[in-house]
C-alpha cells in the first residue's frame, strides 16, 4: 500500500510539472509574440508570470525584461522609483540563473544611474566591476553611462567635507578621470577599428565622453597623466595615437610630452598625420627646415583637400621661418587653390610679405611699397572670409603705418592712387598709398 502510494505521488508530481512546463511554455510564447509585435503592455502580462514561476524557462525573459520596464516608466514616471526596484532585481536574477555577473552589473549599473542619477557611487561601482572585467566586449552606452557615474563622483568628492560627514568613503580624484579616460578611450578606439556592427554606437560614445571630459583636459593636467603612461614602457599605438590627438586638439603641443609621442607614433606607424604632428613638433624646437621635410611629408601622403589646404598652410609658415619667401607664398597659394572660401592663406602671404620687407630694395620706399601688397592680401583674406575681419583688420592698421609718407611719393613723382609694381622676389602690381 505505501509503494503504490509513492508511485502514485511521484506520478502526481510528474503531471504538476508537466503542467507547470507548459504553462511556461505558453506564457513564454505570449509574451514573446506580444513583445516582437511592440505589444509592450500586453507582453508585460505573460512576461511576469515567466519570471515568477520559471525563471530559468529562458535567457530572453532576462533580455526583454529591462526594455519592458523602461516602456513602463516612460508611461508612469510617478511610479519610477517602484519600477527600477523591479529593473534592479530583474538584473539580479539574471544573475543567479545565468551568471554572466560582470557584463550584467554594466546594464545594471548603466540603468540604476540613468532612472536614478542621486545613487552614482553605487552605480559607478557596479559598472566599474564590469568595464575592468570585460574590457574591450563593454558595450558604448555602459561606456558613457560608466564615465558620466565617475564625473559626478569627482565634482561630489571634490566638495566633500570629512567635517561634516562622518563616514569613510573612496574619493575620485582629477587623476582619476584622466586615467579612466584613457582607459575607456582605448576601448573605443579598439571597437571602432574591430566590431564594425556596433561602430556608429562607439563613435557617438566616443564623441559624448570627449565632452564629458573636456573640463579636465587642461594641458598640464594631460602632460602629467601622459607623461606617467610613456614613461611606464613601450606604449601601444593607440595610447600614443590618444596623446598625440589630444594635446593637438588642446593647442598643447609645445612640450617634451608631445614631442616623445609624436616621434615614437611617426617612427612606428608613419602616416599623414603623424608627420604633421612632427612637423609641429620641429617648430616648437624651431628646427624649420626639418618642420619644412616634416610637412611635405603629410603632403604627399593625404588625398584629403580640405587637410591638405591646412598642411599647405603650415609649410608655408615653415618656409617663411626659413625666409625662403618664394616658396612660402607657392605654398600658401597651394592652400588657397584648395579651398577657395578660406582667407587664412592670404592672411600669411600678408605675413610673407610684410616680414620680408627690410630685405627688398635698396631705398626706403622700394622697401616701404612692400606693405602695399601686405595690405592687399589682408583686404583679400576679410573679402572672402568675413570671420577673419578682426584678425585682418588689426594687420592693415598696423602695416597701414608704415607705408611711405607723401613726400617720399613726391620726390619719386608717384601720384596716391596710381599704379606700382612691387620688385623683389615679389613681382606684384598694386596701389600707390601714404600713411599721411
């Protein structure tokens, strides 16, 4: 009688968990046809009972459940705060039937800090976790979500005040950030090049996390943080590529910093850019003629007219530092000729011009009428580029002064207004002007 009873319970229990199965069965279908069809509210229905009675049923009941949850609180923002508790405990769960801990705490952490941003010390913890474990598989918006959670960690433990509050807490320094930075930016930098189906996704983090840092990226506070990464080895080419970008971004490229970079980034991996940044370099240390090399090299090496125009530029005040004057203006020209609507270019053959002036001519006015054509450069650049009419404008008051006087021009029997050709190495026809 008990043997037949046992067999009896443990049929009993076989028929409970066939049922329950497919119970689980048909839930899970519901609410997964409901959810592919954007049904959101109706799938929520089905989805809770999977959830609570067969949590291991499927991974997807994982995967869904936060994107329910975020249609629900978009509906009833009121009641947020009892739907991110559910958010906070669906990640958990998944947790305990899948593991996976590390990637799962980023979306955890990601979504605590967007649905609650007050609780950043306990969501930069949690995705601190995951980004240090997983690396270069950290999804972009774990990324941002991770670098936004330790900002706000810095501006509160930069005000904190052990005074006024007793409890012993970590503080994100300046440091910190920096180094965060070119962490989070190697991942980046290595997901770009390598997970063409997520690129987009990178790219917008790359550029939200830049603004983000932007604040801190000071050009001594990124010397000193770089300055500890080259000197820990042989840095990576992504690391040299980072420094190189920044400090140029930041105008910061006239120390030893930059320098290093530039050279071990050119002697490793030669391109276009990596020469100009020498180039730059070379006329910080006011090595002109190896900046001029440096230069013709980025040149030669980018299709690009728009960057090329910009090269052509700095050539051309490489060549004017060399005083090889000729070449200076053939350069700028080339700028010019590149892009048409840019007035820089005719804002350094003024340059040229004007710098050259005490060595053309043996007289005073032949050497004067040089300012002539400076001047007429300057009133180009401002015609075609109203944004330079300041800069222009300061240029023509100065150069304006030392035109010849009205009696130089008498003496020469040179009448205001008429025609002059300008010798030299110039070879320009202009105006005849006084500064009286």
């Amino acid at each position: 009688m008990i043997k037949k009873i046992g067999i009896l319970t443990a049929l009993l229990g076989m028929v409970f968990s066939l049922n329950a199965q497919s119970e689980c069965e048909t839930d899970y279908a519901i609410y997964r046809n409901e959810y592919k069809q954007k049904n959101y509210d109706e799938a929520l229905k089905s989805w809770r009972k999977v959830f609570k009675n067969c949590p291991s049923f499927n991974q997807n009941t994982f995967a869904n459940g936060p994107k329910l949850y975020h249609h629900k609180i978009k509906q009833d923002n009121a009641n947020k705060e009892y739907y991110l508790d559910t958010l906070m405990l669906i990640y958990d769960t998944r947790i305990q039937y899948f593991g996976n801990k590390e990637k799962i705490l980023g979306s955890k952490g990601s979504d605590l800090l967007k649905y609650d941003p007050s609780r950043f010390i306990e969501a930069f913890e949690m995705m601190r976790v995951s980004v240090v474990s997983t690396g270069n598989s950290s999804m972009p918006n774990v990324l941002v979500s991770y670098f936004k959670s330790l900002v706000k960690y810095e501006k509160f433990s930069s005000d904190w005040d052990p005074v006024d509050d007793h409890d012993s807490i970590e503080l994100i320094t300046k440091q910190d950030i920096l180094d965060a930075y070119v962490f989070v930016s190697d991942i980046i930098v290595y997901n770009i090049a390598n997970n063409q189906k997520y690129v987009k996704y990178y790219e917008t983090a790359q550029k939200n996390i830049e603004n983000m840092f932007a604040p801190y990226a000071s050009c001594d506070d990124l010397i000193l943080v770089f300055q500890s990464r080259l000197e820990e080895g042989n840095p990576s080419l992504s690391l040299l590529k980072k420094v190189t970008s920044l400090l140029d971004k930041k105008d910061c490229t006239d120390n030893e910093v930059f320098f290093t970079a530039a050279t071990k980034l050119h002697d490793l991996e030669p391109t276009a850019s990596s020469a100009y940044d020498m180039g730059n370099t070379s006329l910080s240390k006011k090595n002109y003629s190896a900046a001029v090399d440096y230069f013709n090299q980025s040149i030669e090496m980018t299709e690009n007219e728009s960057i090329k125009a910009s090269y052509y530029l700095k050539l051309a005040y490489a060549y004017q530092m060399t005083k090889s004057y000729s070449k200076a203006r053939s350069a700028a020209t080339s700028a010019a000729d590149l892009k048409p609507e840019w007035g820089e270019p005719y804002i350094i053959i003024g340059d040229i011009y004007a710098s050259s002036a005490s060595s053309c001519g043996s007289s005073s006015l032949e050497q004067r009428s040089v300012y002539w054509v400076a001047v007429d450069a300057y009133r180009k650049a401002k015609s075609i580029d109203n944004l330079l009419s300041e800069k222009a404008n300061k240029r023509i008051s100065t150069w304006s002064k030392q035109f010849p006087s009205k009696e130089d021009c008498f003496f020469l029997n040179l009448e205001e207004g008429s025609s002059y050709k300008v010798g030299c190495w110039i070879g320009r026809s202009t105006t005849v002007r006084t500064r009286d």
